[in-house]
C-alpha cells in the first residue's frame, strides 16, 4: 500500500459524512498498532508525529518519519504521515524531505496579528511543498497557559477571517475538548462546531479527544468535525497494560514481553474509536 495524503482521506472523510482518525506517535509500537487497528477495522488513520515527540527522540525528525514512512508503504491498512503541532520553523522546513503530507502549525498562543503572519508563512512554505497546512484558533486546552473553559473557545467570525487570511486548509477548533484527559468526561459545544461549519469551508479538527466520550464524538462528527485528534488514550493503554504485564512478571526482564502487550492494547483502542469515527451515525454495539 503507498502512503496516502492526509487531504485526500479527509476529503474522503467529509465526503462520507465520518471523520478521519488521526494518532499520536511516540514509538514504534504506537505506529504498528495504530496500523494494525486500521486494518482490522478496514478504515485509513494518519500517524501524528508532534514536535514533542520529536524533542523526546532527541530533535531527530528523520530516524521516526523513515521507519513510519516504511511501515505505511509495507501495510495493508491506508496510513498517512501528519506533523503535529509545530511551532519550530526549523522543523516545519524538515517536514517535506521527511515524507509528511501534511503539517499541523501551531501559533495559537501568539496574539492575533502574530499568529495570522506566521501561519500565513507556513501556509505558504507547506503549499510550495505540496503539504496540507492545519492550523489552530481559539485555545485547546491542557497545556501550560491553556484554560479549559468558554472563554478560550473558537469564534466563528474570528474563524472565517482567520482562514480568509491565512490561506489554512485544515482549522482546529477550541469547542469543549483539553489535551491529556485520562477520563472521558468532557462535553463539547455542539451548536459552535455546527456553526463554526457553516462559516467556514475548510474540514474542522477536534484536539484533545480522548477525553471525550462516544457519544459525545458522535455527535461532534455529525454536527462538523472531520478530523479528531487522539494521544492520551494510546498512551493509557500502553501503560495500564505494561504495568500489569510487568506485575504478573515482577522478575521478567525482556521488553518485547511487555512491549507487546502495550501494543496490542493500543491497538484495541485503535480499533474502538475507528469504529466511533467512521460511522457516527450508528449506535453503540
């Protein structure tokens, strides 16, 4: 299977009335289940690489993107290759070389002129390089200096202008999600994502999702978004399996053991919300 474009799968997406499953990367294992996932289900993923998990690989962007690269090329399942959350310039220039189709640039903490002039310049370099450009408005939440509360929520005037000058192709949106939830309890602001998709015609990305629970997806999806976001329900599986694989075995020292075990984990987490995302419509079974 060749690496897919993340604009053609979120095209695909909208078309179908779904959404595209985007998943962090952190290792190896995160990728090969994310992969296996996907081919369970029979539904395309994109494999995110954000620039902290470039920084925990020591700023080496290539060694990760070459083995995703790969992976994608040898897999049954339809994967695609998303850099997520950049605020380096350096290394939003690296993307192309690397093998990403898209980039996801984040200036959402800059005031508005600042972040409108920056993202407009990415916009500009990913276009020259034939990369899809996400960027963000309004504040997401669950990191420093985010607050999870109305204030910071997307507005849908500011969203129209926002796209108008930045030229973005992708918008993700501040309506009720934070980044590293470990409980599924936030609600979303389904009236502001649908209104957010009448201003705007560029697909809506949903940050911060594994804190949000199915239904409420669900409902996101059918209300606009057409892309959503998932990190921290990857890394809850790996680790709850690797602590209980390591407790059932406190004098086993080979990793693959426990490894594998976190990997089938996230795998099954995987799987659930491709079968969320890709028809919403349906009820829970």
């Amino acid at each position: 299977m060749t690496l897919a474009r993340c604009a053609d799968l979120l095209a695909g997406a909208r078309a179908r009335g779904g959404a595209l499953a985007a998943f962090n990367v952190i290792t190896l294992e995160h990728a090969q289940a994310i992969a296996a996932g996907a081919a369970a289900v029979g539904e395309p993923a994109v494999l995110q690489v954000s620039q902290n998990a470039v920084a925990h690989h020591g700023g080496a962007l290539r060694p990760l993107a070459a083995a995703l690269v790969e992976l994608a090329r040898g897999h049954e399942a339809v994967l695609a290759l998303h850099l997520d959350h950049v605020t380096d310039e350096e290394l939003l220039r690296r993307a192309p070389e690397a093998g990403f189709g898209s980039v996801m640039f984040d200036g959402s903490r800059l005031p508005w002129a600042r972040n409108v002039a920056a993202t407009a310049a990415a916009v500009r370099f990913c276009h020259r390089h034939g990369l899809l450009l996400e960027a963000e408005l309004g504040r997401v939440g669950g990191k420093p200096g985010d607050a999870h509360a109305p204030g910071v929520r997307t507005d849908p005037a500011e969203a129209v202008a926002f796209v108008r000058e930045t030229g973005a192709d992708a918008l993700a949106v501040a309506v009720g999600s934070s980044h590293a939830m470990t409980r599924r309890t936030a609600a979303l602001d389904h009236g502001l994502i649908a209104r957010l998709r009448r201003a705007l015609g560029v697909p809506l990305v949903l940050h911060g999702s594994s804190g949000v629970p199915d239904e409420e997806l669900r409902r996101g999806v059918a209300a606009g978004l057409t892309k959503i976001n998932v990190g921290t329900a990857l890394n809850a599986a790996l680790t709850g399996a690797v602590r209980a694989r390591l407790a059932a075995d406190p004098e086993g020292v080979d990793p693959r053991r426990w490894l594998a075990a976190g990997r089938e984990a996230m795998a099954e987490t995987v799987e659930r919300f491709l079968r969320v995302l890709a028809r919403p419509h349906e009820p829970a079974g």
